[in-house]
C-alpha cells in the first residue's frame, strides 16, 4: 500500500516512501527547478508542460514509460546530482500520483536516473508522450 503524505498540508512528511531520502530537499527541489512549468500543484498547462498531478505514475505501467520519465527534458538536463535527482523523481511521482503507482514499483536509483539522463528526449519527446499516453489510456 502506498502511504499518501501525512503531517502537513503540503506533503512534506514522506516517511515511508522508499527512494525519498530527504522529503524537504525534494520538495524544495521541486519549487526551484520544476513548479514554475509545472505549477506547485503539478497541473501543468496541457502544452508544453504537460501536468504530473494524477497521470505521471502511469507512465510506469507501460512499456518505455520508466525510461521516458528519466529521459524527458526537464529531468534529463536539470543541475542536479543523479542521487538528488533520483530523490526527487521519487518524491515527485509518490507526491503528485500516488493513487497510479504500480503495488511493485521500485524507487529510482542514481545509478538508474545517470544511465537515462546520458540519453535525454529531444525532438522526439512531444510524440514518445503521445505514444506513452495513448498505451495507458488503451489500457483503462
């Protein structure tokens, strides 16, 4: 079962969330690196940033999904350490789509995040989404 965030309002308390080794370096990751795109809420604007809130755990039950989420853009490039990076992309999918995370899904690990992040999405991340998307949407 996956625990849903307790003892704030905002979710900062991720105790039980395997893979998030430091739960307010995340979130604080989070508000510099990623909400000014994609919203602190994970919204998103439907465009160009595409939201996370309630969809970006189903990217993992797809096949390539688990790769796309490591290879698109705003991970892939971003200035962090892979250990911190990994942290965060753990804390993000547990944060914004907890009710989609897989019964076995397994935490990104810096090693995981440094090998997807050497290959990043470019001109084709807009029709991989598509792709991915459509797989999960078919699958209900």
């Amino acid at each position: 079962m996956i625990r849903k965030p307790s003892g704030t309002a905002t979710g900062t308390a991720a105790q039980g969330w395997p893979g998030v080794t430091d739960p307010v370096q995340a979130r604080t990751d989070y508000q510099l690196k990623c909400q000014g795109c994609h919203r602190p809420d994970g919204s998103g604007d439907d465009h160009s940033n595409p939201p996370m809130r309630g969809i970006v755990a189903r990217f993992l039950g797809v096949p390539g999904g688990r790769e796309f989420i490591g290879r698109v853009p705003g991970v892939a490039t971003v200035d962090l350490d892979d250990a911190r990076l990994a942290n965060l992309v753990n804390w993000t999918l547990r944060r914004f789509d907890p009710e989609h995370l897989p019964r076995d899904f397994r935490p990104y690990t810096a090693e995981e995040i440094g090998a997807l992040r050497a290959h990043p999405l470019r001109l084709e991340r807009a029709a991989t989404r598509a792709r991915l998307v459509q797989a999960f949407d078919d699958r209900g």
